[in-house]
C-alpha cells in the first residue's frame, strides 16, 4: 500500500481561519430562489414563504455568508422592483437566464430570510446596467438611518431598523462577454472606483469587492486584474475570483486534482494584484473573495436556458453530484484553506437546487447531495489556524496537469481547546494510500475521529430516496502509537481527522 507522511506545528500558521471562507451564494436563477429557499406553499414555510426545512440544512451546513442576488442575474436587476406590497410588484424578463422574474423575493425578504439562516448579507450592485447613483441609492434603502427618500421608504415597507449591509461586490464578472453591459477593464475599473467612492461617502464601514476574471482560461486573465486595479485599487478591499471545475472527456483522474487549477488561479491573481501594489507603492493589501467555486458541468443538458419562452424558475443547473464530485469540492475547500492568507473569503455557488449542495422538490421533499458533507465538515471543524503542513505523498500521472501528489491535505489547529482537525483527500482512482501523521508537536493527544466519505463507485449520486447513502462514516482503519497516527485514505476519498488534548 502507498505511504504518505504530514508533518504538523503548531508554530507554523498560514494565518487565522477565516469564517468568510465558508460563505455561499443565492442568485435569482432557476429554482434556487423560488421552490427553493421561497415556497409558500410547502408544509414546513413560515409567515414569509421561507421552508424550514431548507433553513435547518442551510444551518446545518454552517456557512457565514450568502452572495445575493447575482451572479449574471445583477447586471439587468433593477433592485426597487423587489420592494413594497408584493401585489404590486412588476415582473421584469430576465436576460441572463432568459426566464422572468417575478420580485415576489427582494432585499427585504432576502434579509429577512439571512436573519432566520444566521447568515452575514453580501449584496451585489448592478454595474451592467446601472452606475454609481443606483449603487448609492441601494446603500441608502438597506442601510440609512431615516430621513432620506429611500432610508424612509425602507422604513415604511416595514424595516424600521438599518439594515447595517457591510459587504459588498462591485458588479458581477464584468470582464465576460456574456455580461449585461460587459466592459473592458479600463472602463469597470473607473466605474468601480467612483461606485465605491461614493458608497463610502454614504458609509464607511463597508468591506468592497471589484471584479477579477471569471476564470483562469478567459483571455484577459491577468491583464485584467492589473487594469482594474490601477483605476481602483485604492476603493477597494477585496478582488473577485470565479472558478469552475468539472470531469472533462471521462479524466476522473485529472478531475480528482482540479485543486491544482485553483491553487495556480490563486496564485496567478495574486501575483498579478500585488504587482499593482508595488507599481503604486501602497502599503495597503489586496486579497481575494473567490466568490464563485464548484463543481458544475457547465455543457449538460441541466445548464441549458430554455430558449423560446420566459418561464419564472425554470429546473436549471440541477447537477446531480457523485462521490467524486464531493471528493473535488473537499479538495477545494482544502485549497482555500491553504491560502487563507490571501483568500479572505469565499462562497459556493450555488445554496439550493442551482449546482447546489441542497435540492429540494417544489412543494415537497428536501435533501443533501454528496457534496453538502464536505464543506459542512470543513465548516464545523476549521477552527482557530490553518497550518503550514509538510505533505509528502506518493505521485501519479494526469493527462492535464501532468504528475500531481496522491494525497493533498490542510489543518487547523485551535489555540484555545488545543484542537487538531485534519482534512485530506486521496486522489487515486484504485489504491489506498496509508497517511502518517505526526502529531508529537502537540504534546499528549487523543484521537477524537476519523470519517471518510467513499464508496467503490466514485460516480454514484444519491436522489431523494438514497441521499442516506452517502456521508461521512468512521473509518475504521486507523493506528496511533502515541506520536504518529495512522489511517488508511480509501481511493476517492475525502477523509477528515480530529485530535484532542489528552
């Protein structure tokens, strides 16, 4: 059996665990707003149409942040559309799922639902179509006080109180093709700066997000960056990474190290902002919200928009997701982990139905795709800091990245319990790989767990009936001889460890 070995330190931190990272994302396309969070109709929805059983998963799952309400859907959104009597709300044609929107959820409701969910709001501003008044006026609705139009308006819709929104993305993927109102990185970039300019004239409090690329493999990738950040790297706080990742031509093998994509994408964004910080001499930092990550098999039958009418929540980007697409989002979560020195927040994409780690069927029943597991394991047990771990693992041969390390692994230690969590992936297709992990530098320790998410058929996915089927299960192969800890990594595998003060 292959061996591989992870060295841990306490002394060695990448830096604090960053909640942030744990975030996700609710977008009004197809079925995630509506029979999704939104279903009045359902059993279990309160006094605001919202299901609570969609609500218990969303908790469940632990996530800090949602990213609302777009996604391409920002960039056409006229957001006074979503609020007032619901009765009186237009429905507006949707260009960017090619659907129609029927406001019947706005800001308001949104907020509403993040309380219930416990969740921090991360708004999105249309700068496809609008600009830097529409912006302010957002800001003002969500956020003022009282005596203002829109501060009183909020107020007479119902929301005595502030909203108090700090976080917020300057626009959507602007440098697509595909975008409303897409523009060159020149152009966004001046735009992003007289936004944020004067959204922190209104409050200056805010946590601002420009838009990085869409993706490594768009042609402006890198370019882009250092363009927009010239204009605006002084408004700004954060810039936005998206990234999907997915199996290709039947390459399982090069699918399971997708992580090396997006630590290179990490890393390639960073180079290029801190360029840009030397070139202007500033002390300040700029890190990234990868703001967009999953799985998503983007050329399926689920991700085609129809195309000769405008339905209100059409069934789109409904992935069924397998062990091995779990085993993927477990790997990315171990990458963010990785950089949480430069990554300072993240959201998957998408909470419900959408690509998502909960489905639900309008109406009727719920439950957890394969991929819910991962990230609410990393999500509850990611406590304290993220270590710098020495990993050496055996090798193999990809097709796309050429040799990749078996085994890749993250942990985090907190200073406060002494508690270790360990997350790692075994990346071959056939063969398990026994991981030894040294744990003498934390003193006297006991083993708390070891789980493992696998099954002899990476591509099994689990409906309504079998979602039982698949989650994490203790594995049961494990040795300890007081220094060194010993499991057994089962081939495509996500596998999480935690250890405790004696």
């Amino acid at each position: 059996m292959p061996h591989a070995r992870l060295s841990l330190d306490p002394s060695f931190v990448v830096a604090p665990v960053s909640r942030q990272t744990f975030g996700t994302f609710v977008e009004h396309l197809g079925r995630c707003v509506y029979g999704g969070i939104h279903d009045p109709g359902h059993p279990t929805a309160d006094e605001d149409g919202f299901r609570g059983d969609v609500l218990a998963f969303v908790r469940e799952l632990g996530i800090s942040t949602v990213r609302y309400p777009g996604g391409n859907f920002v960039s056409g959104y006229r957001w006074e559309d979503g609020i007032g009597p619901v009765d009186q709300r237009p429905a507006r044609r949707d260009l960017a799922w090619h659907s129609t929107e029927p406001n019947t959820v706005g800001l308001d409701e949104f907020v509403r639902w993040a309380r219930k969910a416990r969740v921090e709001p991360m708004m999105a501003v249309n700068l496809g179509t609008r600009g830097v008044q529409d912006a302010v006026d957002l800001l003002d609705y969500a956020n003022g006080t009282g005596g203002s139009f829109h501060s009183d308006l909020r107020k007479r819709n119902g929301a005595e109180d502030p909203y108090d929104i700090t976080f917020w993305c300057l626009g959507n993927e602007m440098d697509g093709p595909w975008q409303i109102g897409h523009k060159t990185a020149r152009e966004y970039g001046r735009l992003a700066a007289e936004t944020a300019r004067a959204m922190r004239m209104m409050d200056d409090r805010l946590t601002l997000v420009a838009c990085g690329s869409s993706g490594s493999a768009i042609e402006t990738f890198g370019t882009w960056e250092r363009e927009v950040l010239e204009e605006s790297y002084d408004e700004v706080d954060l810039i936005s990474a998206h990234g999907y990742y997915w199996e290709e031509n039947g390459d399982l093998a090069s699918f399971l190290a997708s992580a090396v994509e997006m630590d290179h994408f990490i890393e390639d964004v960073v180079a290029s902002v801190d360029h840009v910080r030397a070139a202007k001499k500033r002390s300040k930092r700029i890190n990234i919200s990868f703001d967009e990550w999953n799985v998503w098999y983007l050329n399926g039958d689920a991700s085609q928009a129809p195309k000769n009418d405008w339905p209100v929540a059409p069934t789109l980007l409904e992935d069924q997701y397998s062990v091995a697409d779990a085993v993927v989002v477990g790997s990315l979560l171990i990458s963010l982990l990785k950089h949480s020195d430069r990554v300072a927040s993240a959201s998957l994409a998408q909470l419900v139905n959408v690509i998502a780690p909960i489905m639900t069927e309008t109406g009727g029943r719920s439950w957890r795709q394969t991929t819910f597991h991962p990230f609410a394991q990393a999500s509850r047990f990611a406590v304290g800091d993220v270590l710098r771990v020495e990993l050496t693992a055996p090798v193999h041969e990809t097709a796309k990245y050429g040799d990749v390390p078996g085994v890749d692994a993250v942990a985090t230690h907190d200073p406060e319990t002494g508690e270790v969590a360990v997350f790692a992936v075994n990346r071959s297709l056939t063969e398990p790989v026994t991981i030894a992990i040294d744990t003498r530098a934390f003193g006297e320790s006991r083993l708390v767990e070891a789980t493992q998410l696998s099954n002899p058929d990476p591509y099994l996915t689990v409906t309504v009936d079998t979602a039982d089927s698949v989650a994490p299960l203790a594995n049961p192969d494990t040795s300890w001889d007081g220094t060194v800890l010993s499991v057994v990594l089962p081939p495509v595998s996500w596998n999480v460890v935690r250890l405790a003060r004696a």
